[in-house]
C-alpha cells in the first residue's frame, strides 16, 4: 500500500490527535491477530473442559 510505505509517511506531518489515533489503530490491530491466533487454540481445548466437567 502506497500510502503506508515509509517513504511516504516521513513527508507527512501529523498532530497530536492524529499520532494518537494512529497509535491506537497499531494497538488495537496487535490485539486483533492475538485474538485470530488464539482462537483455534481456545476452541481446540473446549471438548476437554466438557469432557473434564462431565467426568467430574
């Protein structure tokens, strides 16, 4: 994408709302890919809490 590359980005001035925005989007993105990546994982392990709770 033309408009990220850091070419680009370094002719651009932002304020301080903007920054802040910006680096909340990059969190909030971080924290979205956690989330894709752990969820097979978290579903893989629901059949064995049942499993675990029916046993018990």
């Amino acid at each position: 994408m033309q408009a990220l590359s850091p070419e680009y980005l370094a002719r651009r001035r932002f304020d301080a709302l903007q920054l802040a925005t910006l680096r909340a989007l990059g969190e909030y993105r971080g924290k979205q890919q956690l989330f894709v990546a752990q969820s097979p994982e978290v579903l893989s392990d629901l059949p064995r809490l049942f499993q675990g709770a029916g046993g018990a």
